[in-house]
C-alpha cells in the first residue's frame, strides 16, 4: 500500500506537473478556433492553491479506493456477471441567454450518451480496432435523471437558474444559488452536473475524488458541448460528459498525470503507455512510446466524439472501485425510486437518546414524500421488536409537508430500548416506496443506575443487556467475535478491516451505574488493536461519560496512532489477537463517586485501518464510609518496603473473596487497580516504575471490606 506521505508527493508532484505541461495537452485546434477539451487538471491545481488541506484529503480517499481494491481485487474477478451499478443525476441548467437554456430533450440524449457509452451499447462500439478488441468492456454502469430532491420532493432531474454572471463557468459561482449558480445537491446521493456558459473554449472539467472544493463536487459542461442535436461539432455525441464522468469516477487520462512523455501512466494495466494527448480523428495504430498503438479511441483521450468508443476493463475496475469505496452514497441512493403516494416517518422527536423517566409519550414527524397530497395513512410502532400498535392518521399534506403526530402514552423498564415507526396504506394505497417509511430511535431510560462492580466480558448476547448501540450510517459498527478474546472465547470489536469509511463514528452506552457513596472509583478494559498504515492514519478510540442522562459528555480517555496500537509490527492482513497483543487500559471514575446515575460510552471514530478489541470491563469502586478491618480476615505482607519500583503482595484470606488491589498516592488518587476472582492464597507483582519516588497507600478490598499498608517508592 503506498503511505500516505508518499501518496501526498505523488498527487502534488502530479497536480504540479500536470499544471505546468497543461497548455501542451489541452488545446486543440479545431475548425472554429482553439478549444480546450478538458479543463480538469487546471480546476484541481486552483482548488489546491486555494485550499492546501485538499493534497491530504485527496491522498486519503485514493488510499480507501486503493485498500478496497488491494482486499477486493479477485472478489470481483471471480463474478460472472457483476451487479449494474445505478447513478442519480441532477441537471444545474444555468442560463444567461435563451440560447444557453438547452432543452430537456438534450439533457434526456445526453443521459443516453452516458449509458450507452458506459454499457457499450454505443452504435461506434464496433469501430475499435481488433488489438484493443479484448480489453474493451461493458463498465456495468448506468444513469437515471432523478425524480426526488434532497428533500424526497418530486422532480424531474432538471434545475434551471437564470443568472448574470458571464462565464460562469471559469469562476466558483456556479455551484453556488446567493453567487447567481445552483447550490448543490448532496454528492452522495447524486451526480451533479452544472450546464453553463464556459467561456475561454473550455469544454469541460470535473473533480477526481476528494479533489473537489466544499459544494463542487461534480461535473461541469459547456453548454455547446452537452447533449447532441444542436451541439457543436466535433464535440456534438456528448463525449464530453462521458469523459468528465469518467474523471469523477476516478480515471486518468489515458497518458497519465500529465504530457511528460513516456513515463507517466494512468494507473490502469491495460491502457497503453502514450506520450501525450491525440486529437481530431487518427487512424490506427498511431503509435508512441513503442506501444504498438496508441488506445486514442478511449474516452479519456482527447479526440473528436466521433472517433472515441470505449472504456477498458481495468478502468471499468477502478471506476466501479471509486464507487464502492469513495461514493458509496450512490449506491443505496432512492433518487430514482418515484411515487404517486408515499409517506414515511421522517423522523422520532421522542424518544430519542436517554430519557430520565420510564414513561414518555412518543412524538413522530410524518412526511408526505408522493406527489399527490396525504390525506390518510397508518402509523405503526413498536417498541423493542414487541408487539405491533397501530394509529390511524388523517390530515392534508402536500408534497414534501410534515405534521407532528403524538402517539399514545408508553412506559418501559429502565435500561436501553428501540422504539421504531413506520407508515402503511397512505391514501387507502400500497406505498411506492417502502424504503422512506421506517425510523428507528434507540433510546435508554436512566432513572438510577445498577449498583457496582460492574463485569462484561461479552460471552453472551451482543449487545449485552442494558448496553445502547448507535450506529449513525448504518454500516459496520460495534460486535461481538469469537475469533479473539483476552479471556473466555468473545470479545467486542469494531471491524475496520472492512469498514471502508473515513471519520464515521459508533457508540456503544454501558447501562447506567450508581457510583455514589464511593470514595474512589476505578475502570478497566482489556484493548487490541494493530494500525495497516505506518502513518498518516489510525482509528482513535474514546471513552466518554455523562451524568446528565446523556445530554452532555465528558472526554476520559483518546487515543490513536501509536499510542493505541497493542502490538508494534503493522499489520496489512486482517488483525485478530493472540494471547499477548492485548493490553489493560485503566480509567479514574472518582470525579463521579457522587452521582447515582452515570453513563459511560466507548466511542470509536473509523480511518478504514486494522480492528479493535475490547474485552473484559471492570468498574469497581471503594466505598466512602468507613470500612471495617479485614485484619481479622486476612494476612497481607508488602515487600520489600521501602521498594526501588517491584513489588510483592502476599495475601491470604480465611474464606475465598473477590479482591481488588488498589494504589493511591500521597494525594489521595488512584494510580491502578488489579481486579482478582474468588481468591484464598495469592501474590502478586506489581511493577510501579512508572509512578514518581513518594509515598503510596496500597489498598486491598474484599467483600466490601479492607486492609491497607503504606508503601515507600525510591
């Protein structure tokens, strides 16, 4: 796997010299004057300059797409047919003139140019010469004009804005409504493409992924060169948007990074080396460096329309690799999906997070998503995959409206719950799309916590009982694995291995706990984890707490990068721990040994690298009250007393106890603790070089009573 280091050399010295060789590849000459047919390699050097922090976003998002391909490269391979993957599109007609407001009948040839030309149904595909007859391919990719919003209104797919910026094109407003452009719709949902006034003979030009500006993310054409009839010639098959598409579907050109002769390479095996761009209408073979035949015919070369035909099958891979890995959004997007009646529950007001009473009256928002008005519908919700509760709805929604609907009063035990909704039979009718009509609220009621210690050490149900999931994107979250564990045969993990996500973040709420009447409390957890890169990325893992019912969180514990990581080898084939890759992680909780009612949260923040373990969760605690002597109980013998770090502690107790061994320094905080089960006769070692020279009070707790000795680090 490239570092991420030399992935951000490689795409600036890239932008760099792409920019700097640009007027050599980029304009031709054409009957009607100098045109430059893809103004791409310009756009990103511009974004760049005005935004440094783009060179290390772009680096991240190749290293997801290429991880992805390196762990996928024969999965594919091995299909014999492989799924359509299906692109929303959005329009951004904008006008200065009549003549710049194209049809929808342009826009409806040019979506036909993009499957056609992506699915190889083009009527040229048969022009490509018999030496590239073998590598050519269908991508597997189509285009649909959308028929919902961002907002799940109906639309055709088609947005028109006047504007009085001349060449819109050549600046940022464009992409922006209060700058006379269209504002974008969410990228992840949608292909957007802005149709507008050039200028300067510019065609075209795009963004690769994670090159664009914030709200720019997608393709812009001239407004002469989009669709066909009326187009002009030679760039009148709507080429031009196949190949921009092809850029935000993360291809080259077919050269390379720029016009730097023989040594630049598009990062696809099966697209000849070229020296540089072609343009008009060669006849083959055209060679250059020694290739026996420049693949000119490609979409991402620069010819006229009529003389390229083809995609070839590694950049079929490595677009439909950007998909998956890089636009993911695109591929459970509803965009398409359109209906006469529609409705859904939008959203749960309540309840919702952690609740501090056990009963609550639900709160949902119902939404007209169809195009004709909802005037009836079935509200059903259950709580925790119990038994189905049905109220009728009536009202007047227009498309898009909501109305807030109460549901009757309901009351749960305390701990962690889901409360879920959905819709039926709007209008009397089947619903046209099932896929808006369910929310789901996880929620926990906290009305005084569980006394400690607390254990889990995940062999059981997953999640345990009381714990609360939060899986915000639906995808890889928290779960339980019986391929490691510190201690019996499970353990919890976050499989990053698969995860191919970058920033996305899942929780994980313990049960409420009452820690009050304690005079220190302790947390501990057993950790592993590996990173797959040597820098630049890690995923970070944090524990939180709130004794509040979840409104506001307390920061314990981050960490990452090295500072996470068990084992100091990288591993770039999946990590699952052995025996000795696990560490204990301890957390003082004393700050909340007065509150009955406290949360704590694993939460962890993925970068799409190795997994992370968690096994065995200790709370305990020393209550604050004064304790009786385990004296007569026990025999405790600290040595050697003063000590130079190691120390020694036998113990012997009189019937068999579970023991927590307890360091305090001199100020009263707790340094570490060691949790033991049923306990007689025991020693232990514990190593305190760490701790600073001073006096420390070492603590032993069984059954709720204790024994201490005073201890001399030198």
């Amino acid at each position: 796997m490239k570092k991420f280091l030399f992935l951000a050399f490689l795409l600036s010295l890239y932008s760099f010299a792409s920019y700097a060789q640009q007027n050599n590849i980029n304009d031709i000459i054409t009957d009607d004057g100098k045109v430059i047919r893809c103004y791409t390699t310009q756009k990103v050097e511009e974004a760049r300059r005005n935004d440094p922090g783009i060179i290390e976003r772009r680096a991240k998002v190749n290293s997801t797409i290429e991880k992805y391909a390196q762990r996928h490269q024969y999965t594919d391979n091995s299909k014999s047919m492989l799924p359509v993957y299906t692109i929303p599109v959005v329009v951004h007609i904008i006008y200065r003139t009549s003549a710049q407001n194209l049809s929808d009948n342009r826009v409806f040839e040019q979506i036909q140019v993009l499957n056609e030309d992506y699915r190889r149904t083009n009527t040229d595909a048969s022009n490509v010469p018999s030496a590239f007859s073998s590598i050519v391919a269908d991508c597997e990719i189509e285009f649909c004009l959308a028929t919902k919003d961002p907002s799940n209104n109906a639309t055709t797919g088609i947005t028109r804005t006047q504007t009085s910026v001349s060449s819109i094109g050549q600046t940022n407003s464009y992409y922006s409504t209060a700058a006379g452009g269209k504002t974008i719709w969410d990228p992840t949902k949608y292909l957007n493409v802005w149709v507008c006034e050039m200028g300067g003979g510019i065609l075209g030009f795009t963004y690769t992924p994670g090159n664009a500006p914030n709200g720019a993310d997608g393709v812009v054409i001239g407004y002469q060169y989009f669709g066909k009839t009326g187009a002009s010639a030679p760039f009148n098959r709507g080429r031009t948007t196949t190949h921009e598409v092809g850029h935000w579907l993360n291809l080259e050109h077919v050269w390379g990074g720029g016009n730097g002769g023989c040594n630049q390479d598009d990062g696809v095996s099966d697209t000849p080396v070229q020296n540089s761009s072609n343009g008009g209408c060669p006849s083959h073979p055209s060679p250059s460096c020694s290739n026996g035949g420049d693949m000119f015919m490609n979409y991402m070369d620069y010819v006229n329309d009529n003389c390229m035909n083809s995609f070839s099958a590694g950049q079929k891979t490595r677009m439909r690799n950007a998909i998956v890995s890089a636009r993911p959004g695109l591929l459970t997007s509803q965009a398409c999906v359109s209906a006469s009646f529609d409705a859904g529950i939008s959203q749960i007001n309540t309840p919702s997070g952690t609740i501090c009473s056990a009963t609550f009256t639900p709160e949902v928002l119902i939404k007209n998503h169809g195009s004709n008005a909802l005037t009836s519908a079935t509200i059903n919700y259950k709580i925790d995959g119990g038994t189905t509760n049905t109220q009728a709805w009536t009202g007047n929604l227009a498309t898009a409206q909501t109305a807030t609907v109460q549901l009757p009063q309901q009351s749960v035990s305390g701990g962690a719950h889901t409360f879920e909704a959905w819709t039926t039979q709007p209008n009397g009718n089947v619903d046209g799309d099932n896929s808006n009509d369910n929310s789901t609220s996880s929620f926990s009621v906290s009305a005084g916590g569980a006394s400690l210690p607390f254990q889990e050490g995940f062999e059981g149900a997953f999640p345990p009982s009381g714990w609360s999931l939060n899986n915000p994107d639906g995808d890889v979250t928290w779960a339980k694995t019986t391929s490691a564990a510190k201690s019996g045969t499970a353990s919890m993990f976050l499989d990053n291995w698969d995860y191919p996500a970058n920033g996305e973040v899942d929780f994980i709420t313990l049960p409420a706990l009452d820690m009050s009447g304690s005079a220190s409390v302790s947390m501990t957890f057993e950790l592993a984890y590996a990173l797959y890169s040597a820098t630049g990325y890690s995923d970070t893992l944090r524990v939180l707490a709130s004794d509040d019912c979840g409104l506001s969180w307390t920061e314990l514990y981050e960490k990452y990068d090295n500072n996470l990581t068990t084992v100091t080898s990288l591993y770039t084939s999946e990590f699952v721990p052995a025996a000795n890759d696990w560490r204990q992680e301890t957390i003082d909780l004393s700050a909340y040994s007065s509150s009955s009612d406290v949360l704590i949260r694993f939460e962890h923040v993925c970068d799409y690298e190795n997994n992370l373990h968690i096994d065995d969760v200790n709370i305990t605690s020393v209550p604050a009250t004064a304790l009786s002597s385990l004296d007569n109980k026990a025999t405790l013998n600290v040595f050697p007393n003063p000590t130079s770090g190691l120390l020694n502690i036998d113990l012997k107790l009189t019937t068999e106890s579970n023991v927590d061994i307890l360091i305090f320094n001199a100020l009263g905080q707790m340094m570490s603790v060691v949790n033991d089960h049923d306990v007689l006769n025991a020693n232990y070692k514990l190593n305190m070089t760490d701790l600073s020279k001073g006096v420390y009070t070492i603590q032993v707790v069984a059954d709720n009573v204790s024994i201490s000795k005073k201890v001399i680090l030198k």
